[in-house]
C-alpha cells in the first residue's frame, strides 16, 4: 500500500469537536474548505473520508480515457428517511459551493491506496449515519480550469481521448448523488465521542454510466461506503492462467462479493488484473469477502469463473488460477433477454434496471461478473425501459428494453482461502446454469429509490445450459408491475 499520511490526520483534537477531514481519491488534486463547527454535548469523534474508484473501463483495454465530474459539495445525513430538501443534512464542505472542483474519477485507477485531501478539518456531530450524498455542477456551471470544454461533467473515449462527450445529469446536481443505508457496510456509519474511524466513499464508475439510444452518456451513480482501516485495509494477490503458469494474455476482471440480506453474493467493488496478473482491493472496508474472477484470452475465449471463499480485509490470497474449458471454441455463452415495466394501472411506464448474472454452486449465489469484451466494461449492465421502437415491440400497455450478455459457458471452479497452504479450488459442474437478476429504481433516483413491487426480479427456472454449444439461451422476461 503507498504511504499515507491519512493516519496522522486530526490527532490532538478537543473533545469538543468531531472533525471530518474529507480524503477522496479524486486525481489527487488538493481543495481547501472553510471551517465548520456544530457544537454537541452527545460527544465528539474524528472519521476521515475517502472516495475511490477501481474502474475496469477505463484505458487501454477499457472504452473510457476519462470520466470527469465536478463535485460543489459532500453532506451527511443521520436519518435514514431525510429528503432532499430537509433541513438535518450535514454540510461538510462549504467553500465548495462557492469554488466547485472537478476530477477525473478515472484518475487513480491504478493507484487505489493514494489519498488526496479535499477540505480541511471540519467538525461533525457524533452519531449514526445512515446517509451521505455527493452534489455535483449542473452541466452548464462555469467551471475553471474546465477540461469538459462546454459542459461540467464529461466522458473521454479511449477511441478519442480529446474529444469531450456531455455526462448527462439525472437530479445529482439539485439532489445529490445519495449513499442510503442499504449502500453502506452494516447499514450505517457510527462515530462515538473520542473514536478515530475512516470511511470509504467507492464510485463505481463503470456501472455508473448508461449510453442512451441517442448516443448520449448518462450518468447513473453506484455507490457503496463503509469503514476501513488505512493501514490494513487491502486484499490483493495475482491471476495465472492455469495451463501455462503464467499471466493471463488478455482481459481479467476481478470482483470482491459479500452477502446481501437475501444471502446472495452482491459486487462490493470491480477492479482489473493488470500485465503481470496482479490486483488490489483498496481500501477496503473491514469484513470477510469472497473473490470472484472472470477473464477473456486475446482470441476471445472466455475462461470459467473462479470464486475464492473467506478472505479478510488485510489479507493476500497468493496465486489464482483461471481454467479455460476444454472445447474454447464454446466457452462463452450468449444470454438475450427482455424487461418490461408497467405502472399500478397495468399502464406502460418507465424503469431503471440494473441486470446481474447469478449462479448458485452449493449452498451460495453468487454474482457472476461480466467477463470483458469490447462491449462488456463492467460487472453488470444498466438498462432503462422506454416505448416501442422500430427494432423492438413491447408487450401491450409495458415499456421495455432488450439485453443481450456473454458470459462463460463453464460452471465456476470454487474454493476456500487459507493464509497457509490453500486448497485449490474444484469445479462446481461442467456446464454453468444462469439466473438474471434484475433491480429497478426510479428514473432520475440515482439508483437509490427502489421502483415497482417487487422491486427485484430473477428469471425463471434457470438457463441451465446442455449439449456442446453453442450456448445462445433466450432468458425469460423480467416483467416488473406497479412501477411508479
């Protein structure tokens, strides 16, 4: 892990004051922001903050060289329940409001243990919380320095680095990009009176941004938060290829996964294996994790899962195999499928649906990453039902969109990590069977207003695939009713 000073930040505080030092991991640019203080007699505590991004789209194998986004301020909130507009949220940097500041969220993507400090000290109420949000420029704010030409917020294409693409905005500027509970480790963030914690603030770039029909980017933030320790907060280790004892020659993406309330296995954070095979989770919030690992060889064949059980924060999990199948030439397998959305008068209504790939290999689910190909630069992928089009007819009174996933054709090899003398792992069965996973949130919502009921849909029965390939499987529909 580089060497951070975050450690060192805030010692000799009174007991009067909770200080907020807002670390982010944002292009390592230093921002300065006025003190703030919010007298308490519940008690004080210090926590840090940091903000990081192990994007797996970005440049050279990714299509992205750049995201930018420009950030005018970073509030918490101790309710759960608190809207937009109520008057408990926190404000932790004032001066950005004044001398917003914008960052290449793909900035650091290699460097995930770097910490740049964003505001002075700041003073915080203890408490618990249970809500944090990032507000960002409208599009047409005057920023200096603007390397979006025209607009705030931007992506640049590996394909054309210098050529700023607009990040279209849902309601982040006015609302802010909310964390609520259920996107922070353990549901909530405590600081008590004389406690030193630091909190992570993970941007999921990769899944955060959807490219419309019209061509346009839109923004549709993921986030996740939770507690970790600066010093000993990382999970890293190496991908070989089985066969040849060496460093994948192509495309690797590895996933830490814990369990959701449900107990299936849900993506913490994405990273890609770099040349020599090796990865790094950090900083991680404390906890066990279970690693899941897909890859793609350069002649475009996939290999089967490989999924390490057990590892805790702080830890190595040594050298991990991927194992491509027998036959390559049907490693992959195509999933196409359709989601409709209707509202609570069976009347046609639009949805935002994040899609994942499960599959259960003994007692767990797990989230099966989307191995990278030139058009797959994430874990899962974003949709959002609309009305027919010249290509697509939707059900009556439904909008809806269509999806098709690659995915490997082979079960995924599975074993539990050990610090000493790990047993590899074994393969769960020859050929995978598949559930799509589908969570619709409001339109606009930046993914944290759950929409429809349920709000959370698998296809069904499973696309358990058979035969010799190839393996194109048509996924039943996921059709989700009484959509706002």
């Amino acid at each position: 892990m580089p060497d951070s000073d975050s450690s060192h930040f805030m010692k000799g505080t009174s007991k009067s004051a909770v200080v907020f030092s807002c670390l982010l991991v944002l292009a390592g640019i230093l921002v300065a922001c006025s003190s703030y203080t919010t007298n308490s007699s519940s008690g004080t505590g210090t926590v840090n903050v940091m903000l990081s991004d192990p994007a797996t789209c970005s440049t050279p194998n990714g299509p992205f060289a750049h995201v930018y986004v420009t950030i005018t301020d970073v509030q918490a909130n101790v309710s759960s329940s608190a809207g937009s507009n109520d008057s408990s949220w926190v404000d932790l940097t004032p001066d950005l409001s004044n001398s917003p500041k914008q960052v290449d969220l793909l900035g650091q993507a290699n460097n995930q243990c770097f910490l740049a400090q964003l505001g002075d000290n700041q003073e915080l109420q203890a408490g618990t919380y249970q809500q944090i949000r990032l507000i960002l420029a409208d599009n047409s704010a005057s920023i200096s320095g603007n390397a979006c030409s025209n607009s705030a917020n931007c992506v640049m294409l590996t394909s054309d680095p210098s050529a700023p693409h607009a990040l279209q905005l849902s309601s982040e500027a006015k609302t802010g990009i909310k964390i609520p509970s259920g996107q922070i480790a353990g549901g909530s963030f405590t600081i008590a009176a004389g406690q030193t914690k630091d909190l992570d603030i993970d941007f999921m770039t990769c899944e955060s941004i959807v490219q419309e029909g019209n061509g346009q980017f839109r923004l549709k933030p993921v986030l996740h938060a939770g507690e970790v320790s600066a010093t000993s907060s990382s999970i890293n280790g190496k991908i070989l290829d089985q066969a040849t004892g060496n460093p994948v020659q192509g495309a690797v993406t590895v996933s830490v996964e814990q369990p959701d309330a449900n107990g299936i296995d849900r993506v913490v954070m994405s990273t890609t294996a770099a040349a020599d095979g090796t990865f790094v989770f950090c900083p991680l919030p404390s906890g066990t994790y279970d690693l899941v690992v897909v890859g793609t060889r350069q002649d475009g064949a996939f290999y089967d899962p490989t999924i390490i059980t057990g590892i805790s924060a702080g830890s190595t999990t040594g050298n991990v195999n991927l194992y491509l199948p027998a036959t390559v030439a049907t490693s992959g397998a195509t999933l196409n499928g359709v989601v409709t959305s209707q509202n609570t008068a069976s009347a046609a209504t639009s949805a935002d649906v994040q899609l994942s790939v499960l599959e259960t290999a003994g007692a767990t689910t797990y989230t099966i990453p989307l191995p990278p190909t030139s058009t797959q630069n994430s874990a899962s992928i974003a949709v959002e039902t609309a009305a027919s089009t010249t290509t697509l007819t939707c059900p009556s009174n439904t909008d809806c969109a269509s999806y098709s996933m690659q995915i490997a054709s082979g079960g995924p090899y599975v074993g539990a990590w050990a610090a000493a003398n790990p047993v590899g792992p074994t393969q769960s069965a020859p050929l995978a069977a598949y559930v799509v996973d589908g969570i619709a949130t409001v339109p606009s919502s930046n993914g944290a207003t759950s929409d429809c009921s349920p709000s959370e849909l698998q296809s069904a029965p499973a696309t358990a695939l058979t035969g010799t390939g190839p393996f194109t499987e048509s996924v039943p529909t996921l059709g989700f009713v009484s959509c706002q």
